[in-house]
C-alpha cells in the first residue's frame, strides 16, 4: 500500500477552464464537492491583474471583457510545454494577452499590474488557481490544507505532470498523487455503482471539456480500477466550438456593417462570451440569440443561430473526436460490444449531436448520466486523496492501477526512436536495457556519448518530445580512428504520479559511470520554485492588503453616508458650535474627496480619517449632552452611528 499522509487531503481537478475541489465527508462517509464564495460548485481557471489588485476565479472571469489582455485562462494549454511549440504559437493568436519566450524558450506571460509590467511562468498562474481551490476547502473546513490529489488530463506528457506538480508545489500544497482525470472519473462512477464491482465491467469514460479532450477504456474486477488504453487531444474541447461560432459571427458582422470586429479585443472578447452562452442554450433548446449592445464602433449587434447550424459548424470536430473513440477501441483491442458502461464526463459531453453520435458508435447503446459531468473529476480526485490520507475513515478500499499515456525511449543510430516503454504499459513500472552508443569529438575536445530521452509515438525520435539528455565524456583511446561503441545501461522508471525517472551507466569496461538526467527542457529549478513560492506570498499579502483597503474605504464611506444624515436630516448640526461644526464638515469634505478620487491612497489614510471623525463627534457630543442634557434622546442616533468603527 502506497504512503500514508497525515492531515486534511483535497482533491483538485485543475480543468483548462474550469477546476473544481472537494473533501472526504468524516459524517456522512461521501465525497462532498464544495462551492466557492460565489456559490459555485465549479470555479473558472481565471487570473486577472488590474492597476489595485488581483482578482481569480469568476470575479477575474467577470472583468474579462473590459480587461482582455490582464486577464489570463487556458494555462493548462501552456503548462509544459515550449513557447516554440506550434500549439502554443497556434493559441498565442486566439489569446487576448500577451506571451512572449522566456528564458530556455519557456513561454512567459507578460501582463500590467499596478502599473508595472510583471512576468509569469505557467506553472505560476496554475498555482493561483490552486491556492485559490485550497482556500475554497479551508473555508468550508475551517481548517488549514496541506494535501492535496491534482488532476490531469491522461495525455499529458512527463513535463506537463512535473510542471503541474511544481505548480502545486508554489501555492504551497503538498501533492500526495497526480491522478488521470479519466480514471478519476472512473473512480467516481465505480463508487456510485459500489455494488456491482465485484464482477468484472469495461468502461469507457468520454470526456470532453473545455480546452481537453480524453477518452479511456477501464476494466473494474473486485474494486481494482486498471485503465486499458488512453487516446486523446490536448486542444479539442468547447472553447474551439466558441471559436468557431466566433467566427461565424464575425463574418455575419463584416458582410452586414462592413466592419471587422475582430479587429477590436474587447469587443472580441464580449462576443466569445455571447457565443459560450449560446453553445450552452442550443443544449436544451434548438437555438439561440446573441445581443451585444454597442459591440463595435457604436454599432448593437443582434443575431441568432440555430442547433442546425451549430451542429453543422462544428461537425469535423464532432467527428474527430468519435475518430479517436475508435482509435482507443482499437488500442485496447476490445470490442464495441465488450464496453459494459460509456461515461460522459465535461461540460461538452452536454452537447446532444455528440452524445448522439456516441451512441451511435457503440450501436445505440444507453449511455451513463449518472454522475454530474462537470464534478466527476474532481469527485475521483478526493476519493484517491481519502485513500491516500491516514484520518480519512471508511473510504471504500479501492485500488487504483494506472498506465501510461505515451511511450518513452531514447533515439538510436539513425536516429531512430527506440522504445524502453510502449504506451499503455502498467505503471508504476521499472525497465532495464543495456544498448550500444558510439562516441564523437564533443566541441570542448573530449570525446562523448550522448543519450537523448524522448516521449512520444513517432518512429523518428527528434519528431518526439526531448525530455532531457545524457552526456558521458569518455577518455579516447589513442591511435583509434573510428568511433568507439560504448555500452550503456539504461534505467526508466515511471512513478505512479505518471512521471519519468532515468538513470544511464556507461559500462564499457573500465569506465562505469551512473549519472542523473540533465537537462530537462523547460523544467523549473528548486530555485526557481523557492522564488516563486516567495513571490506567491507577497502577492497573496498584497491581495489581502487590498481587501483590508476595500474595507477601510467602505467603512469610512458608511461613515460620512451615516454623519451626512446626521448633520441634515436629523438636525444635529444645528445643535454643534461652530468650531465643530466646522471642524467636522472639513474632515467630511476631506473624506469625500478621498472616496471621489482615484484611491490611490495608503490604507492607513483612510483608517485616519475616520479616526479622526470619529473623535470630533465622541468630543462634540461630550460637549453638546453637557448643554442639552434634556434632549438625550437625539444623542442615541448619535450613539448608534458612533458605532460604525473601522475594525
Ligand atoms: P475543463 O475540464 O476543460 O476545464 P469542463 O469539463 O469544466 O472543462 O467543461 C467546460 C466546457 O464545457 C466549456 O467550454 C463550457 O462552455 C462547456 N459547457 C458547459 N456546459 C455546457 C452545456 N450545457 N452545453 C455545451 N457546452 C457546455
Ligand atoms: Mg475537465
């Protein structure tokens, strides 16, 4: 049995636009999905920068349309990867914010915060959003949160796990496990369908979110969860059929008015927004209108479109992923008939044309609603986090067995891609190999043996992702003019996280070396992560900074509302002297001024002010009750608004 960890474990679904978390239930023995503090049980992956604060979640997702390019989604699209990729160079064209190369062609995210240009990597961005999910269960807990269970989609390759984990590492979690969201999906089902898991069940989990799209075939037997085969796309999910219904409506725009929206961010943006709404209607209804006041250069912008229409847009879509249905079939070898449940997972896995299509690939077959599309992910991740976590109690004792998405290998003469483990193998796992290299005359003079470690499916290995490298500098041998065949052990392991670990031994006799991966393309440093962690902490202290600020300004706001009324309405000004009185209208003015103006103020100036109001009525009122002892009755309005203080 794995690790046990002490504490409370969450478990996160980190969605490409939407995450979710939740906790094991002690009571009532159930996985309880939490909401946050807007009252959603799911929160856009959304981190937004303004010139005072930071916002995430819907608070960041909601200024979007007047902040596009501070505003910042999809990172999970970045996470991993290379700015080079021609992935991240197709999505830098659809962004409405800024990513440039960073140091070793990590893609950076450039944005304006407080008036100052800041930089992020993707890993930092994610750790918001999982700081964010963390303080959503500590609010509902009450209690600190430490561990955590992060999913990710099950094609992620080895840099997009570590790079999540690292992630998880800045907003200071302690990830116990990275789980496959298919198979947390899985685990989810299984557990709903507790009863019949004895015998044994293929299922097949359809999960088609907003960003990603996943497809796994599992076998349960007697509570063991073993995924079969995995296949997928890492850029094919809902916001490509907003795209696409975004375009459509930008033409229906240039051939009307004559004018490119396009052309305008803001305005772009606005109109995404429109069409996810209509994409969600035309899943009940058959279709839907599109109203955007002054969209563009004054002009309000009304449009409909039809599920039709829609259906027929997005068809190559719809039909590329029923491609890879069969593809992951095919890869499990199992027959169509063979798939005892077919699982919706994802918030497009509503659409109806593609639950239709899915039926009818397994031949008409019912498919599985059972489990709420948008929390199942999540739901599989608390499971394994109950599991893994020493307090939770009677957690159902299931055993998790996971494979890996994408084969490893290192690239051969010819370079050629040799594979030391195929795809779809069990994992956690652990291969030997001893292969043959040959030296070359390196640039510092030395003569070297150089082992490139890839991921991928492709027979040429530099088609593959490189992973990282080994360079052995080897002694030459006098008087030899051809190069030298060195042999060199090779050892893979893959952890149950899904994340490779390598270890290469030059064996040539009398030169044994063991070395340690180098090298590891994008990957961040310990130090890099010990900055972020730090960096993590002043802008968390900066946001609470702000909400301390927010209230300060609110509170003396209320104030001067309540001693406006006082002073007027309620005659208590006539009843001051006139130092007073014009003591108390200048801080008044003063206050006014300061809630008018572009608050730019410390906090502290604010908090002064209200303490010095509140002074010069607790004193007046001294010297008016001295006078007016028979009016008391005036003075408890007074009194109650002498309340409102600044805590
Ligand atoms: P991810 O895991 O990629 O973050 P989710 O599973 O949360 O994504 O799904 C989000 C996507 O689902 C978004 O693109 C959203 O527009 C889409 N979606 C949500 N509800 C519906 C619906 N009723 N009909 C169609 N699409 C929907
Ligand atoms: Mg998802």
């Amino acid at each position: 049995m794995e690790e046990k960890y002490e504490g409370v474990a969450i478990g996160i679904d980190l969605g490409t636009t939407y995450s979710c978390v939740g906790v094991w239930h002690e009571q009532n023995d159930r996985v309880e999905i939490i909401h946050n503090d807007q009252g959603n049980r799911t929160t856009p992956s959304c981190v937004a920068f303004t010139n005072s604060q930071r916002l995430i979640g819907d608070a960041a997702k909601n200024q979007a349309a007047t902040n596009p390019s501070n505003t910042i989604f999809d990172t999970k699209r970045l996470i991993g990867r290379k700015y080079s990729d021609s992935i991240v160079q197709k999505d830098c064209l659809l962004w409405p914010f800024k990513v440039i190369a960073g140091t070793n062609d990590k893609p950076t995210i450039v944005v304006n915060y407080k008036g100052e240009e800041k930089r992020f990597v993707a890993e930092e961005i994610s750790s918001v959003i999982l700081s964010k999910m963390r303080e959503i269960a500590e609010a509902f807990l009450q209690t600190p949160v430490k561990n955590a269970v992060i999913s990710v989609p099950a094609y992620f390759n080895d840099s997009q796990r570590r790079a999540t984990k690292d992630a998880g590492a800045i907003a200071g979690l302690n990830v116990m496990q990275i789980i496959n969201e298919p198979t947390a999906a899985a685990l989810a089902y299984g557990l709903q369908k507790r009863a019949n898991c004895v015998d044994k069940r293929n299922i097949f989990i359809f999960d088609l979110g907003g960003g990603t799209f996943d497809v796994s075939i599992l076998t349960v037997k007697n509570n063991v969860f073993e995924v079969k085969a995995t296949a997928g796309d890492t850029h094919l999910g809902g916001q490509d059929f907003d795209n696409i219904m975004v375009d459509h409506f930008v033409k229906e725009f240039r051939n009307k008015y004559k004018e490119d929206i396009s052309e305008n961010s803001k305005a772009l943006r606005r109109l995404r927004t429109a069409c996810e709404k209509a994409k969600r209607t035309l899943s009940y209804d058959t279709d839907a209108t599109i109203e955007l006041d002054a969209i563009y250069k004054g002009i309000d912008f009304c449009s409909s479109i039809t599920r039709a229409k829609f259906e027929e847009m997005n068809m190559n879509l719809f039909e590329k992923c029923m491609n890879t249905v069969n593809i992951c079939l095919a890869d499990a070898k199992m027959d169509k008939n063979s798939v005892d449940d077919v699982v919706l997972v994802g918030g497009s896995s509503r659409i109806p044309k593609v639950r239709q299509l899915l039926q009818e690939v397994f031949k008409g077959k019912e498919l599985c609603k059972s489990i709420n599309p948008d929390e199942a992910v999540a739901y599989g991740a608390v499971v394994q986090a109950a599991l893994l976590s020493e307090g939770s109690k009677n957690v159902p004792n299931l055993v998790l067995r996971d494979v890996t998405p994408l084969s490893f290998g290192v690239s051969e003469l010819g370079n050629l891609m040799s594979v030391m483990i195929p795809r779809n193998t069990s994992i956690p796992v652990t291969v030997e190999k001893t292969k043959t290299y040959y030296e070359c005359y390196d640039y510092y003079n030395k003569y070297s043996v150089t082992v490139k470690v890839y991921q991928g499916e492709r027979i040429t290995a530099y088609d593959n992702k490189l992973l990282g490298l080994f360079n052995f500098s080897v002694p030459p041998i006098k008087g030899q003019l051809t190069p030298r065949g060195h042999l060199i052990h090779l050892s893979f392991s893959i952890d149950v996280d899904g994340i490779l670990n390598v270890s290469a031994k030059e064996e040539t006799s009398g030169y044994k070396k063991g070395i340690a991966m180098t090298n590891q393309y994008c990957r961040l440093s310990t130090q890099e992560i010990a900055r972020m962690i730090q960096e993590a902490e002043i802008f968390k202290a900066q946001d609470m900074e702000f909400k301390k600020k927010v209230t300060a300004i609110n509170a003396l706001d209320d104030y001067l509302h309540n001693a406006r009324k006082l002073m007027k309405d309620d005659g208590v000004g006539s009843k001051l002297t006139p130092v007073d009185k014009e003591k108390i209208n200048s801080a008044m003015i003063k206050g006014e001024s300061l809630i008018d103006g572009n608050q730019q103020e410390d906090m502290s100036v604010f908090v002064d002010l209200l303490k010095e109001l509140e002074s010069i009525f607790e004193s007046s009122k001294n010297k008016i009750n001295k006078g007016y002892s028979d009016e008391e009755s005036d003075w408890v309005l007074v009194d109650d608004f002498l309340v409102i203080s600044f805590d």
